[in-house]
C-alpha cells in the first residue's frame, strides 16, 4: 500500500485555542425535546457534532455558510455564524475535539475550517484537492483528525502543532481494495475507533476498517448486509451506528440509522436493530449520541441537490430516546 506524495498544505494558526467553559452535564435536567427546529426556509442541513462537556451542538447548511448551533434542553437552534463568515459558502461534516475546537467541512469547495468554539475564532483554513468533496469527519483518541473525499479518492489527516495546521493527502484509496464508482459519492461518514477509522462507501454500501498507522483497508465482513446511502457514523458499546438517507433511490430501503453489533476487532458486525422515529426522517445525513437520546440530522439534501424546495417545514433534528431502536431478524 503506498501513500500519495502531493504536496502538503500548510496554514499558520489564526487564533490561540481557549478549552470551552463547562456549561453543565448534557444529561441533566428536563426530558430532551423529541425534535429541534431550525430557522429559515432554506437551512438543508448537513453536518452535525456534539459537545457532551456542554450540551451544545452545532449543524451547517448544504445550501450556505451558516452554521447553526443548539442545545439539547432547548427546541431551536440560532444562527452561530452566518453565511459567507471567514469565506464560508456551504457546509459538510463537522466534528468537536477535546479542546473544544470545531472542524467544519466545505463540501465540494474542498476546504476545511477549524474554529474556536468559545470565541467562535477561526483557527486555520486547509485545503484539500481540486475538484473533491471535503465530507465527513472524526477526531482520533490522539487528536489525529481524519476526513473523506467523497469525489477523490484520498483520505486526509489534519493535525495541529506549535500553532500551525497541516492537512495531508493522508490514503491513497485507489492503492487499496476500496471500490470506487465515479461520478457518484464514494467514501462518507468516517469514524476514528482506537487504532483503526471505519468508514462507509455510499455508492457500493460497503464498510471499510483502515489501519491509522499502516494504511491497510479491510472490508468488514457484513455477513451479506449492506449499507447503501451510508452517511454520518457513531458509535457506542461495540455498536456502529449507520445513517441511511435516499440520495441514490434505493429500492424498498427506508432511510433509518442501522445499528451493526461489531467484533472486538472491527473485523466483522451483524445488523440487529435500527432506529426509524415515527413519520420517517426526511433524508437523515449526520449522527450525534448524548446519554440518552440519538440526535439524527433531517437533511432533505435530496430535495437540495434536485433543485427543489423543501417537502417539509421547518427543517429539524430528530431525537430519540436511545432505547427506541427496533430490533431487526436479519440483513
């Protein structure tokens, strides 16, 4: 397996980090509304990440720059930064680190930025490849962050040091056994699980398990299951939870989060259960587990990438209880 040679960007920090204020246990209080609503007629949104140290959660827009930010004990979200903020046009995946810091993908302008959650500073710019589809996002146990190109075939590593970032063209996907269908959205959600990043191709509906030290892609034996439209990943228990939306109009598949009960090695999972809340969700994309509940993006990206309005207002994230999952006979 080898790893590609393009050239590495660089980006000098923007901002010294400030770790965010505790602002109370996610968990505490109140019962968590069963659904939260975004402003605007116009929101799409996409991406999603959860800060358990102080309940909040961010989303972006596919249609814009915005990002939107929320709280598990309150129904709506408010604009925490608006469109075209720091060069913003529109928004993928999103994940949180420990020190707080927000790492927003910029779809297919292929560029990632990084901010500050307290000071809603940014830090740094990357730029990936020209003509890719910079996705979904995973921060490792070290701080390593990891993103997919759902156009290009790469992975790339980001990481932070002495104050400056650096995003490498991390994987070559086309030295490894990983499919790839042109044209469409390969490789998507990612997930970073001790040595190993698992991560699903949307278009074939396989899962991949990649070593993060050598490289090495190993497709997880499903025991015949796939997961066509795989989107935003989580995980809990030895379980990976799968986002299932519609983009390529699979036949009979209700969009639905699959939970994949996972072997100790990542080498295997058996789909048991999956979580589907009543009236359906509207194109799920992303993925976030509090305590108790699971927080699931209604994107409608469907109807966005079709030219059409919204099917339904206003936009929201649904929130089940994490006991709701219906158990499932078999693949």
């Amino acid at each position: 397996m080898r790893k590609l040679t393009w050239p590495v960007v660089v980006i000098t920090l923007l901002g010294l980090v400030s770790a965010p204020a505790a602002a109370g246990s996610a968990n505490a209080g109140p019962r968590p509304p069963s659904a939260y609503t975004l402003p605007g007629d116009r929101a799409f949104p996409t991406g999603m990440a959860f800060d358990r140290a102080t309940g909040y959660f961010y989303v972006g827009s596919a249609d814009d720059g915005t990002l939107f930010r929320g709280h598990v004990s309150r129904p709506r979200l408010e604009v925490w930064s608006p469109d075209g903020e720091d060069g913003r046009s529109v928004t993928s995946g999103m994940a949180l680190d420990a020190a707080g810091r927000l790492y927003v993908g910029g779809a297919d302008t292929g560029t990632m930025r990084v901010y500050d959650t307290r000071s809603r500073r940014l830090l740094a710019t990357l730029r990936g490849l020209e003509g890719g589809f910079l996705n979904e996002i995973t921060v490792a146990g070290d701080g390593t962050v990891y993103a997919t190109d759902s156009f290009r075939p790469v992975l790339y590593r980001i990481t932070g040091d002495g104050g400056r970032w650096r995003i490498e063209n991390w994987l070559d996907v086309a030295a490894t056994p990983i499919d790839w269908v042109e044209g469409r959205h390969n490789l998507n959600g990612i997930l970073a699980v001790g040595r190993h990043l698992l991560t699903v191709n949307s278009s074939t509906g396989d899962l991949w398990r990649i070593d993060r030290h050598s490289g090495a892609a190993v497709q997880v034996d499903l025991d015949g299951h796939g997961l066509p439209n795989g989107d935003g990943l989580a995980w809990r228990d030895g379980r990976l939870h799968v986002v299932q939306g519609n983009i390529n109009q699979v036949p009979g598949l209700v969009p639905q989060v699959a939970v994949v009960e996972m072997s100790s090695d990542l080498a295997r999972g058996g789909y048991t259960a999956r979580y589907v809340p009543p009236g359906g969700f509207r194109h799920p994309s992303s993925i976030a587990l509090t305590g108790t509940r699971v927080m699931v993006v209604n994107s409608q990206y469907d109807r966005w990438v079709a030219g059409l309005p919204p099917e339904t207002l206003p936009f929201t994230v649904s929130s089940l209880d994490i006991g709701a999952a219906e158990p499932v006979s078999g693949g």
